[in-house]
C-alpha cells in the first residue's frame, strides 16, 4: 500500500507574507473553512506572537477546525511558544512549529549569536514546546545554505529533545532539484535518529524550482511532508504550489508511489478564493488552476482532444474543480438554486442573513448582466465575505464624465464611519477622477503602487475585478473590488485599500 504524503499549507502564513497579502481574522477564518473542505493534512494558521490580530485569526482557526491539523509558527524562545500553545489551546489536533536560523550568515549578521547559542537555543525551545503540544515541527531557517555538519548536530539534538517534524527549508530559493534531494538524503543518512522524526521539506520559488525541489525531496531524499501555498502565494517570487505538487503526486503516481489526502475538485474553489481574498491574479497559463490550464487553441489538439480526451489533456479539468457547465444561473433562478449553487462550489456563507445578502446582491447583478457565470457567483460571495459594518469607507454610488476632447469628471459618494460624503474631481480618465475624487477628501498620502485589472469571465459584459495596491508609511496593502462598470470597480478597491491601511496592525514577519 503506497505511503501518504502529509500536505503542510502555509498559504495563511508564509503566503501572507507577499507584499499587501495581509489578511483579516474574518478573511483567515474563512480561507481555513476551504482549506479544510480540500483535507489538507496541516493548516499553518499564522504566527501567534507577531500581534494580537494573528493571535486572534490563529484561535479562531483553531476553535474551528476538526478534520486538519491546526499550527501556529513561533520564534525558538518561550514566549513565542507560549503565545502559541495560548492560541492553539481549542484545537482538536494542534502542532507547533518553531524555527531558528542556522546557515552562518543569518547566525552572523541576522542573530549575531554563536552556533553554539544557536544549539542551545533550539534544544531547548524544542524540550519547553514539547511540554505544551505533543506535535512539534523544527525548522532550520536558511537550512539549505547551512554548514551540514553544524545541521546534523543540531537536528539530532532536537528529534532527541521531541520533534516529531523535521523541515528543511530553502529560504531564499537557491537549491537544485538533485542537489536539494541530495541534502535531505544525506541528513537522513547521518542522523542517527533520523527515523524518529518526519522529514519535510519548505521550497521558495526564485529560481522557479520549488515545485521541482520539492518533488525532488520527496523522491530522492525521502521526505514525507510537503510546505505549500495555494498559488503558490508567497514573499519575493512565492513558495511552492500546492496544486502543482499535488496534482503531480496524484497524475504520476506511478513514479512517486505516494498518496494524498487532498479532495482535488476544491483546488479551483480554493485558488479562486485565495485569489480574491489577496488580490492577487492567478495568470492565464498557470498550471492547474489557471484560466487556459484546460484551454486547447491548436486545431490539431482541439481535434485530438474532441477524439480522445487522453491525447493532450494528462487530468481531467474536473478532477480540480473546472465545471464542464460554465454558465448556471440567471435573473430569473430563485433563492434555492443560488443557495445550491453556492453549496457546489464549495461556498459556505454563516447565516440565512449573509445568503439574503448574497441573494438580493446576485438578482442585482442578473438585472445587469444576462449571464451569470461561476466566477461572478465567487466574486459576489468574495465581496459580500470581504465586508464589514466595521469598514470606515463604503462605497455607495458614482458618476462620471468622459468624451473625447474633454477632460474627465467624476462625482462619488461614499460613506466614512457611516456618514455619507460626497466629492468630486477631474482626472487623466475616468478611473484616475474617480479615484482622485476619494483622495481629495480622505487625504491619505498612500502611493499607488499597482493598479492592475483582470476579466472575471470572458465576454464584454464580463464583471472586471480590479486590485489597487497602495503603500504608506512602509505598510503595503491590496485592495480589491468587481463590478460590471470598471470604474466602480476602481473605486470599491481603492475604499478596501484604505480600509486596510486603517487597520493594518504592525506585525513581526518570519522568514521561513
């Protein structure tokens, strides 16, 4: 029988970690419920001691997941790994995971300790954390960069002190698929009690390897756990894709001989919902989960893929959630085909209160739009889950002005802490009025950093989803909005923006 390979996502941790990535507890909570529907194995929910936001997004996970593993990082000192097991406290299964940098140039410059400081402080970060959960995960950060003899001293010590999980990561993206193999398989090798630990391995993307590294510390170094991101959702270039590494280990199961406990037909679901939590845009070609992943344009593949579907297609676009059935609904579906639709896309919203809502907001959009696809359905859902009564700035309505030899006008209402403001402004185009009309009363100072539009279908009465990314005072956010009108859009994602940049709290960023 083959072996399970144990599926570690971190999309709610290191994911978040990608400028303007940071998430609400609501916005956590909400991917974790989706993250467990997929049956990932370990849910690294945050970094508990970073702030009093995280803490509370980690409990609330914890409190509410029953079928995943629920973990919280820590930092290898006490009072990081006290904060998680505080935070973890209501997990049916919960896991800590502590980490300290162990390659001689973080030793030196990052920690300026001695790697003798550095041994004692993780064995015993390991012996105090093994004495609050029973399932600790010790990572070596910048393992992969990090003197081998030095590591098998300091793993040994710390599988001896109760590890139960042993990562080695690739912090910064610089190994090789044979080489990073390699490394694992010779630490399993050296260490003498290397079979009382599970090996897992945590790859970054800046080489465009970590899939690749990866698979290859699965298979050659004989690894059992894999650290992912949906997306592969990450800082700098990202971390390794989840639906990359799973869909690999299950359409090639003849070579890996492992298998997973992932429910691949929420990948997309999952993907989707990442996507519009962070705003940021899954691309066209991107394996798996991108809109062309399943698309055949040659007139030879077309004809062998109509012929037999095996000829150019490896998995089935319904293995991973794409819906043969684009089109579902329209201005005359009622309440309980929209609720049942919601149901199979892997949608669940908390009350009767949040589906009305998110009803009357889909008649809205069926008056405006006659045909209403999946995709607008899950930007609909995003945009009624991403909203709160708690937000300061709410879109309410706009008009603009915009003909050719005269410059653009727009005149917007919004409310701030529930008060209705009207305000006005000209621009370079419609978007740039509309958006300068919100500046000119809230006065934030914030620079745009990205403006970026994507269609969330493929017609022209496609609702576009835009993502503004604004910076200020060393904080970057992501909002996001969709709307038939892109101008609306614009200016429901730079009223998110904003609110994001008013609650934004500092926060301690581990790399990892």
């Amino acid at each position: 029988m083959a072996e399970k390979l144990i599926i570690f996502d971190t999309t709610l941790r290191d994911g978040e970690q990608s400028p303007g990535a940071s998430m609400t507890r609501e916005e956590k909570l909400r991917i974790a419920r989706q993250l467990e529907r997929l049956k990932v194995d370990v849910i690294e929910a945050g970094f508990a001691a970073s702030s009093q936001g995280d803490f509370e997004a980690v409990k609330a996970i914890a409190d509410t997941i029953k079928d995943s593993t629920v973990c919280s990082l820590s930092r290898a000192n006490d009072r990081d790994i006290s904060r998680a097991a505080e935070a973890l406290a209501g997990a049916k299964s919960s896991r800590i995971h502590t980490f300290i940098a162990t390659s001689p140039l973080h030793m030196e410059k990052k920690l300026r300790m001695t790697p003798d400081q550095v041994f004692e402080q993780a064995v015993q970060s390991v012996r105090f954390a093994r004495n609050l959960v029973g399932d600790i995960e010790f990572s070596p950060e910048d393992g992969y960069r990090s003197d081998m003899d030095f590591l098998c001293r300091i793993l040994e010590a710390v599988i001896k002190e109760g590890a139960t999980t042993i990562n080695v990561p690739d912090t910064v993206g610089y190994a090789i698929p044979e080489l990073y193999g390699e490394f694992i398989k010779t630490l399993r090798t050296r260490i003498p009690n290397s079979d009382k630990a599970i090996w897992s391995v945590h790859c970054h993307n800046d080489l465009g390897m970590a899939v690749a590294n990866s698979l290859a510390g699965i298979k050659i170094g004989g690894a059992r756990q894999i650290e992912c991101t949906i997306n592969g959702l990450g800082e700098r270039a990202g971390n390794c894709a989840l639906e990359e590494v799973v869909m690999a280990i299950k359409t090639r199961s003849d070579y890996f001989g492992l298998t997973v406990g992932v429910d691949t037909q929420q990948i997309l679901a999952a993907s989707r919902m990442v996507s519009q939590t962070t705003g940021f845009v899954v691309q066209p070609n991107k394996a798996v989960v991108g809109a062309n992943a399943f698309a055949h344009a040659s007139g030879i593949h077309q004809d062998g893929v109509l012929k037999a579907r095996d000829t150019y297609e490896i998995m089935r676009a319904q293995d991973v959630g794409w819906s043969a059935n684009k089109i579902v609904l329209g201005k005359l579906s009622g309440r309980n085909a929209f609720k049942q639709r919601l149901a199979d896309l892997g949608v669940e919203l908390e009350s009767e209160g949040e589906i009305n809502s998110a009803f009357a907001k889909f008649k809205e959009l069926a008056d405006r739009k006659s045909e209403i696809f999946d995709e607008d359905i899950l930007a609909l859902v995003s945009e009624e889950n991403l909203s709160h009564e708690k937000d300061t700035f709410n879109f309410v309505s706009l008009s603009q002005r915009s003909e050719t030899g005269e410059r653009p006008h727009a005149s917007i209402v919004f409310n701030v802490n529930g008060l209705e403001v009207h305000s006005d402004s000209d621009g370079n185009g419609p978007v740039d009025a509309s958006l300068k009309a919100i500046e000119k009363h809230v006065k934030s100072g914030a620079e745009m950093v990205l403006y970026s539009v994507n269609a969330i279908s493929g017609s022209t009465e496609s609702q576009g989803e835009v993502t503004v990314r604004l910076q200020n005072s060393g904080r970057i956010v992501n909002g996001v909005g969709s709307d038939p009108d892109i101008v609306v859009a614009s200016a429901k994602a730079y009223l998110s923006a904003l609110n994001k940049l008013r609650s934004q709290s500092d926060r301690v960023m581990a790399q990892g």
